[in-house]
C-alpha cells in the first residue's frame, strides 16, 4: 500500500516550450543508465537537452587499442543521445577515471561556459551529496564542479573573460540530482513509457557494457562463480542482458511509487528559497 508521500513524489514532466536542460556526466553512458528515461521524457516534451561529457572514456573498453576505443566510444554515444533525443553533445575531453587529478577549477570554468552560454532552465548531473554507494570518483569529481558552476556562474566577478565573448551571468532555476543512490528522494518521474528506448540508447553504448560485462565476470570468476547469460553476452549480443538489467531495476523503482517504471531525483528549486517567489515574488508575463 502506497503512503500518500510516496505518491506525491511523482512530479510529472511539464511543456518544456524550448527551455533548455543541462546535464553534465563523466563518461558517455551515465545519461542513459542513470536516467535515460527521464532524458527522453523531457526531449519528447519539448525540453532542449544538452549534454556535456567531461572524459573521453579512452579505456572503457575490452580488447581495444585506445585510439579505436576514444573513437568508437564517441560514435556510440552521439548514437545513444540521438535515441534519446539530446539535441547537443559537449566534450570536455579529459582522460577518464583520472579527474582526481585533473585542473578542477579548469573543469568547472567548462561547466560555467556551458551555463552561460546554454542559459538552462535547469541544471542536472550526480548527487554531491553522495553516500557510501557512490565510488567512482569521476562522479565525485564532476558533482562538486557543477555544484559550484551553478552557483559561481552568476557572479560578475567569476571569469570576466567570458564578458567578451558575449557570455553573461545567469542563474538556473532547478538543480536536479541522481546517483546511486541520490542522498534524498525529492522528485519520481514516472518513465514507463520511455524503457524502451532507455534500453535502445544502452544498447548502443556497446564498448562500454562489454567492458563492464567482463568485469563482472573477472569478479564472479575470483570468487568461484560463472554466470551464463553473461558469458552468452560478451560471446554475442550484449541486449538480451542489457534489457533484462535496466528493465528490473526500472520497474523496481516503480514499484515503489505505484508505476511501471520509474527514475529518483533529489530536485533543488530556486536555491532551496521557493517560500520567498510564494509571498514576494511576482510571475513574469
């Protein structure tokens, strides 16, 4: 039995009349594993979607030389965006799993560009605050950096440089957050019927899950297991698991709120201050 809390978590996508959305991830199949639901929900409502990758993924892959798996890997997720309807794709280029190191100011005067030159309705990437599930520390990375874009971005005095380009402050209004999980579950867009193409974005990315796939397998074999339909997987096609994966946990999350299919975000409006536009804010015709 459903709580009415639960219920009202469900938030439903509105018109998006052009606005724009920017999404920024590490690697290129973060949009489509995390919320590839959510990313067409909003492109099939009119939203504009940019998504801004901030490595190349040069070794996510298994039994490729690195330049074929940088190329390869591009190729395939500009596929997986245009299923899911993304109307631009943003490289920012850094090698993967190395943003520990990386010029993280470098990373976040990208993301405050991209803010100001986009000018999003709403700003959406990894949960900063992040808990014990989250350890890959490319996320952790590119969390931190686009929470400080968003804010750092409306100020005058943050990279004046980007005046002369023609690039001035702006402030998003929405700041949305998902992860693994999401430090608390504010906003449940409903995406029962956008599985399927969820699953046809993931499918593309195939350098990437074939990678994944094998790590699981190196693990399950140290610990004295095999699993067939993995091992069918990586011999052949990888969609049969790929399905079976993302469908399960979709429909897991749904369950939880009384529909077929759900994504979990922690939504932040108006900087946490929505009481302020109820009582002293007027809305602009």
């Amino acid at each position: 039995m459903l709580s009415p809390e639960q219920r009202s978590l469900i938030r439903p996508i509105e018109p998006g009349n052009g606005r724009g959305i920017l999404l920024v991830v590490a690697h290129a199949d973060d949009p489509t594993l995390f919320i590839g639901g959510t990313v067409a929900a909003w492109s099939s409502a009119g939203w504009r979607v940019s998504v801004a990758r901030a490595t190349d993924d040069r070794w996510d892959s298994v039994g490729m030389d690195e330049a074929t798996t940088i190329r390869v890997g591009k190729e395939q997720f500009d596929a997986a965006m245009a299923v899911l309807g993304v109307a631009e794709v943003i490289e920012y280029g850094l090698p993967t799993d190395t943003l520990t190191d990386a010029d993280r100011l470098g990373l976040r005067e990208r993301v405050i560009r991209d803010i100001r030159r986009l000018k999003p309705y709403a700003l959406v990437t990894f949960d900063p605050q992040f808990g014990a599930g989250e350890d890959n520390q490319d996320h952790v990375v590119v969390a931190t950096a686009v929470d400080e874009a968003a804010w750092t971005s409306q100020f005058d005095l943050h990279h004046p440089e980007h005046r002369a380009e023609g690039l001035e402050p702006h402030g998003v209004f929405e700041r949305w957050y998902f992860g693994r999980p999401v430090s608390e579950v504010t906003d449940v867009i409903d995406t029962t019927e956008f599985v399927a193409t969820k699953v046809a974005a993931a499918v593309c990315h195939k350098a990437a899950l074939r990678n994944f796939l094998n790590q699981l397998r190196l693990q399950a074999q140290t610990g004295g297991w095999r699993i067939p339909l993995i091992d069918e997987a990586l011999d052949g096609d990888i969609a049969p698991v790929v399905e079976a994966l993302l469908t399960q946990n979709a429909t897991t999350s749904g369950e939880r709120y009384g529909v077929g299919a759900a994504e979990e975000f922690r939504v932040e409006r108006f900087s946490g201050l929505e009481e302020l536009l109820s009582v002293f804010g007027e809305r602009i015709e």
